[in-house]
C-alpha cells in the first residue's frame, strides 16, 4: 500500500510503481484543493501532544480519543494550532459552544505548561469581584498610634496631632531655622555667652617658666570644671608647673596620669590643649604612660621619649657582621644592631674531626634474630662521605651462635655486614668511609643467626667528617 503524505494525504508512489499523468494531475488536483481549504489534519488517539511540533491546524473531533492522548490540557474534542516563534506555540481551543476554553503552552529547548487564556466573561466577572471588594474596604482616620486617613495642612505654628505637614510647611520651617542659625546675637543670652566664655578659650602663656600666666578675651568669670584652653608657651618648663587664667590663681597643671611636669616638659613655642577638672588642668592628648625601653634597649644616635623626657640610645650599630659556628652549631653574637649578619659553617678537618663518639650501647639480647637498631644514633647535618669506627663484643662463649652487625642511615645506605662467632671476644676495630645524605639518621644495628640466652653491646662507634669540609 503507497505511503501517504501527513497533510493532504497525497500518494507517495513506491519504487517499482510507475506513475502516470493521470496520477499526477490528481495529486495536483488534491494539492489545488488542499491548499484552498487548508485542511486539519486529524490526530488519531494515543497520541502525545508533546510529539506535535509541526506547523498547521489539527483536531481531534470525540471526548473518547481525547482521552487516550497524553500532555492534553482538557479532557473533550478540541481544535489545535501550532505557530513557529524561536520554538512552536500551540493554542488548543475546545468545541463546547457554551463553555469555550483556550490553552497555550510554548516549546522552546522543552515544553513549558498548559496556560488558560482569560475569556471577556472571565475578565468582567474578575473585574465585578474587585470592585465588590474595594468597595468594603474601610479606612478609619489616622492618629497617633493607629494608620489611617490623614488631611494635609500648609500650618507651622499649630498643635493639633491629627494633621500632616505639606512639602510647603516644611519649606517654611527649613527657611525658618536657616535664618535662626545665622543669628549669632538673638538667640544666647548673657550668662549663656558667660558660660561659654568659660568653656574654651585661647592664648599665649606669659610670665615665668613654671609660673605661667594667660589672659583669655573675653575674660572668664570663673575657671569652671570642664573649662578647655589652648595655650602657646612662651618658655620652657624646668620643673612643677602652674597656670593663672585671668588672675582667677594660680592652678596646677599635671600629666593625664596625674604627675607633676617634669622639667622640659613644655617647649619654648609649644602648643598645648588643658582641661580643668576641678582641681587641676590636666594635659590633654598626651598618654602619660611610657613603655619600658631604657637607653641600652635604643639604637646609638636615636632617641626615645620617658618619664624624663627625651634620652639617648646606647646600642652600638654594629654594621654588618660574620661570624662562624663551632662543632656544636653555636654561637656567642655580642649585643647591637646589624644591617646584616651571616655564619659561616663549622670548618671541619677531613679524617680529624669527629661529630659523634666514640660512644657504646646497651646490651641487646641474643634472642633478637632481625636487624635491630642499637641506641647508638646521630642525624646527618650536611651530606657527604664520613669515617665510621665499629667494634663490638662480648663476654659470652656460644659455639654456632654467630653476631651480626652493620651501620645504616635512614635514608638508604648501609655499611659493609660484619659478623663473627660468639666467642667472649670482641670485633677489630672497622673503618669505613660511607656517604650520607643530609638530615638523615645514621646507627647501628644488631642481630643474633638464632634466638639464645646470651647479649652482645656495640663498645665503640664514632663518626668522623671526611667530607664535606664544611658541617
């Protein structure tokens, strides 16, 4: 049977099948009236809406096959429509000439969801229901603690608590205050502009050092507790100080700590900031407290700030300094500043310097059969090739029993296996020149051919810097 094609079910001739005129004036003829009337085509049941990505008009004309369909909106006979945009927009709108509904979904990537399109007596009936609603709204006036309606007043001088201040009333009051605030003489009175006169006040000290004299214009009535003054000094301090405002009497003046001044305290030209707390003017922006530095804690030429005023450092500048290890890495550095210092490795003679031992062990057991570490260690400062000394021994006599025992490093390298029968003898004296890499730890370890009874001890083992010359 010749396939059809989706739309206008026109034949679609298969390949032994030969064609006539006949046949295709036909299918022109289907075309001609295909296009004329622009026929839906059917969707049959069991179908996916999802699946209907085609540009045209389709239907499904019986509640029944609606509802095999699957991603279907409604559930009886509808018309489809689907545009191209970006992806496809179908518009499925159902037959019911009473009760018509319209849903749309777009594809695009994916489907999104069904969307019922408002009708005009679904838009009336929504606009009926807010109306209703606003209409039972009710707002009561305003007050202080409820919200509410309130009326607007243009009023700048009133009192009642139930009106709210146009953007005009609150111009009014701006220009009003604006005006107020250049008024430097109305709104203060006398004995206001006496007490701000003795609040603050400035001037140059006269008299002499230590009895200090300043007269402030216009004239306190009064030094006040909290009364600040600024004062420039004319003459250096050498010792307790004083200070008479307007010839009120002479106050003390003291540190923030409560000291006396101390001699050099004030400066010849000096600008400082007292309060007056009732007993005393007390130095403002001044700790009154010192670290614990002394002379010898300071550089030499640099001075630093005390209770008695400035002092001079004593650390001597020491420049730049070399200096050189010993055999145990340390190092006496005298006392100074250094712009920059090295030390130089211990200088070690090959085959004569020995950094470890000559030490021995403690016995080890016979019952021990693997290579066991001894207590004899020493950790590698610099790579390089060192002498080891080895003997060992013991006073036990065990015919068959042999000892063994090598030197080894952590790092990997060992020393040649020495061994010999348990006798009650010890070992020759073994001289070896093994290379050892840095930071690593370098032993002795022993073990008996089988487990007995007797021990055996490490008596000498040292190393010795065959190279590098450096450590």
């Amino acid at each position: 049977m010749p396939k059809e094609t989706d739309r206008l079910k026109l034949p679609l001739p298969l390949g032994n099948e030969s064609v006539t005129r006949e046949s295709i004036n036909g299918i022109f003829e289907k075309i001609d009236a295909g296009v004329a009337t622009r026929e839906s085509i059917l969707i049959p049941g069991e179908s996916d809406l999802n699946s209907y990505t085609t540009e045209g008009e389709y239907y499904c004309p019986t509640n029944a096959t609606v509802a095999t369909l699957a991603n279907s909106p409604v559930g009886v006979a509808f018309h489809l429509t689907i545009e191209k945009h970006a992806g496809v927009v179908q518009t499925l709108t159902t037959f019911e000439p009473s009760n018509l509904q319209v849903f749309q979904r777009n594809y695009y990537v994916g489907w999104g969801p069904w969307r019922k399109v408002p009708t005009r007596d679904d838009i009336e009936e929504l606009k009926v229901y807010t109306d209703q609603k606003v209409g039972e709204i009710v707002i009561d006036d305003a007050s202080l603690t409820d919200k509410g309606i309130v009326q607007l007043s243009n009023a700048v001088d009133g009192t009642r608590e139930d009106l709210a201040a146009t953007e005009k009333a609150v111009g009014d009051v701006f220009d009003k205050l604006t005006e107020h605030d250049y008024d430097t003489l109305k709104h203060i009175s006398s004995a206001e502009r006496a007490l701000w006169n003795n609040a603050v006040g400035y001037g140059t000290t006269t008299g002499s050092a230590n009895s200090y004299i300043i007269n402030l214009s216009p004239a306190p009535s009064a030094i006040v507790a909290g009364m600040r003054i600024t004062l420039k000094v004319h003459v250096s301090n050498n010792g307790v100080s004083t200070l008479n405002v307007n010839g009120t009497g002479p106050k003390l003046i003291k540190k923030s700590n409560g000291s006396d001044l101390t001699s050099g305290f004030f400066r010849d030209g000096g600008v400082y900031t007292i309060v007056y707390d009732g007993m005393a003017f007390i130095l403002q922006g001044e700790g009154g407290e010192y670290g614990t530095a002394i002379e010898g804690d300071v550089r030499a030429g640099k001075t630093i700030s005390t209770e008695n005023g400035l002092v001079s450092g004593t650390l001597p500048n020491r420049g730049t300094a070399s200096f050189r290890s010993d055999i145990n890495n340390t190092v006496s550095i005298p006392a100074g500043i250094y712009n920059q210092s090295s030390i130089a490795p211990f200088e070690a003679t090959p085959g004569n310097t020995r950094i470890y031992g000559p030490n021995s062990s403690d016995s080890v057991s016979g019952n021990v059969t693997t290579p066991t570490p001894t207590s004899l260690s020493v950790t590698i400062k610099r790579a390089g090739v060192y002498r080891t000394e080895l003997q060992f021994g013991s006073i036990w006599s065990t015919t068959g029993l042999t000892v063994y025992v090598q030197i080894y490093s952590s790092s990997g390298s060992t020393g040649t296996l020495r061994s010999m029968e348990v006798r009650g003898t010890t070992s020759p004296m073994y001289v070896e020149d093994i290379y050892f890499n840095a930071g690593s730890k370098v032993g002795v370890r022993l073990w008996f051919s089988s487990s007995s009874s007797v021990s055996m001890s490490v008596s000498y083992f040292s190393l010795l810097v065959q190279s590098p010359i450096f450590i």
